[in-house]
C-alpha cells in the first residue's frame, strides 16, 4: 500500500492535530467548562423506562422507548446543600416546614422540605448571582439518563450498579439503613459511592424534583430527542420526582429506589422531609422572571410515601 510521503503546508500539522483531538474527544464538555460541583454529561441515548422483567415495575414506567439526549449538561455531583441554599437564598426552610426530628443540621445535609415552586425560587436567584451560566432543573428524561451513568441501552440493570438490591445500601440512603435503624433523616452527601459518571445520591437520601409535570400516559406519546415532558394542562397537576429517599424501599411500594421510578406530587408542596432537588446548567440564556406558582396541592407529612390525589399508579 503506498504511502504518502507529501509534505504538508506549513501550519498543517497544528490544524490537523486540533481536528484529530476534537473528533476524538466527541461531545463530552471538558471538564473546566462545568461550574465547580458539576459533572459534564456527554450527549447520548438510551432506553428509558422499567424492565419488562421488572416485577415491582408500574405502568407509568412503560412503554420503555428510546431517548436521545443531544445536548451537553452539567449535573450537580450531589443534591443541593443546606449551605448552598443558605448561601443563595438566606433562608433554611427546613427549619420551618419541617418537625425537628426530620432533618440533622449541617453544611453538607441535602436541603429539605423544598417544594417545586421553591426551587424555582432559587434557580431565579442564582441565575441573577450567576452570570456565567443558566441554571435549571433536570428534565425527567436527563435525570434518568444522568443516572444510569451511560448505560449502553439495553436497560441490564434495575438499579445503576446492578440488580440485587442487597448492594443498594452501599450508594443510597434507603430505608434499610436508615429508618429501620434509627436513623430517620436525610444524611450528608457525598457518604455513599457515587455513580459511574460521579454523581452522588442519584438513589436514595432526598427525591429530587423535575422540570417535567407529571402524565402516567406520557411513556407513550413521549418523543425520542430530549423529551421536555408533557405540555401543561388544567389535567395534571404533579410535579416528577425521582430517585426515592431515605424512608424508601429498596423495592416494592409505591414508594421506591428503583432506577425508573416515578413519583408524582404537587408542586406547591414543601412540607416534606424527604423532597429535596439538584440542579444542571448549562450555556448562559436569557432567563425569564421567577417562579410561575400556578398549581396548589396538599403538601402531605412526614415523606415520600404520601398518595397524589389523581396520579393513578
């Protein structure tokens, strides 16, 4: 096979070079360009939903259907802390939404009893501290996307590291090791091994909120490339929450830590110990006015357990 010996126009090599490291590295955001505490997360796709092996699996888990996320996002490594939220909001809703007993207090403790619509408070906030990026909350789409950590599609797994859920307690808060031993509150992040992309707590400690409301029918109709939930309606009235918490069960119940769980629940809703939220961001955008508190909803006790009045599961 002959081989080209030609010599290149000066400045050549550099720009070949360049071009050979772009497509090598792909998509992925290098890792200075995420805020400090974020994780880049590559474009890519994936097979949402429930294994149809899956015998804890409820119907709003399926159909399982494909999912393209062609954007890069940074996703904040743990759920946002009691600090961040001091240090943003100067408040501690914790403090006044919930009973003593259902929070420790401490820098590193996820913020809880947060409604929806308080997060949208603070990502309008922060977004006017913060003018190098734009803050927001995941959508339903990129939350299970972010944890599964890039898994190839085939949907092997029930939880991010595997099936048996005897190995849960090693990355998660969950009921086993926590309220079953006296311990009924949320813990401080980063304490649990993260996941393959480096996020922490994707399972268990705090539900976290999504930008999507919520449709047991939306599997079904949802588009492949960055499904953004459905549109809203006077019908839907609940915000997603995913991930389970420190009073959920490994499985079984309604109330769960498995991977494709869904949880619905109103978004005015705040006084929770178990509802906390974490944050993505992304090229700085125009952002518009605050929170939009349009919906109202019971706000429930003592966890994530509570029934959604009209989300049939």
């Amino acid at each position: 096979m002959p081989r080209f010996t030609s010599t290149p126009a000066p400045g050549l090599f550099p720009a070949l070079f360049l071009l050979i490291f772009a497509l090598a590295a792909g998509p992925a955001l290098a890792l200075d360009t995420c805020p400090a505490g974020f994780v880049p997360i590559s474009p890519g796709s994936f097979t949402m939903g429930a294994l149809n092996t899956d015998l804890d699996a409820f119907a709003d888990e399926l159909p399982i259907h494909q999912v393209e996320i062609t954007k890069v996002f940074c996703m904040k490594e743990t759920e946002v802390t009691q600090k961040e939220w001091f240090d943003v909001m100067g408040t501690r809703p914790w403090q006044t939404n919930l009973n003593p007993g259902d929070y420790q207090e401490g820098d590193n403790y996820p913020a809880t009893g947060i409604s929806w619509d308080d997060t949208q408070d603070f990502i309008a906030a922060k977004n006017a501290q913060d003018l190098n990026y734009s803050y927001r909350l995941p959508t339903e789409a990129e939350w299970e996307y972010a944890c599964r950590a890039n898994d190839p599609g085939d949907l092997r797994a029930v939880y991010f590291f595997g099936d048996d859920p005897v190995n849960l307690g090693t990355y998660a808060w969950y009921r086993d090791n926590t309220v079953d031993v006296g311990r009924n509150y949320p813990h401080e992040t980063k304490t649990r091994i993260a996941n393959d992309w480096g996020l922490y707590d994707m399972l268990g400690n705090v539900m976290e909120w999504c930008s999507d409301w919520y449709d047991d029918d939306y599997y079904s109709v949802s588009p492949v490339k960055d499904p953004q939930g459905p549109a809203p309606s006077a019908l839907l009235t609940g915000k997603v929450l995913r991930g389970g918490s420190f009073v959920s069960l490994a499985a079984g119940g309604v109330d769960n830590c498995r991977t494709s769980n869904r949880f619905p629940f109103a978004p005015s809703a705040d006084s929770v110990k178990d509802f906390g939220f974490r944050i993505v961001a992304g090229d700085r955008v125009a952002q518009g006015g605050g929170s939009t508190k349009t919906a109202t909803g019971g706000g429930g006790g003592g966890g994530g357990g509570g029934c959604f009045l009209g989300a049939a599961r």
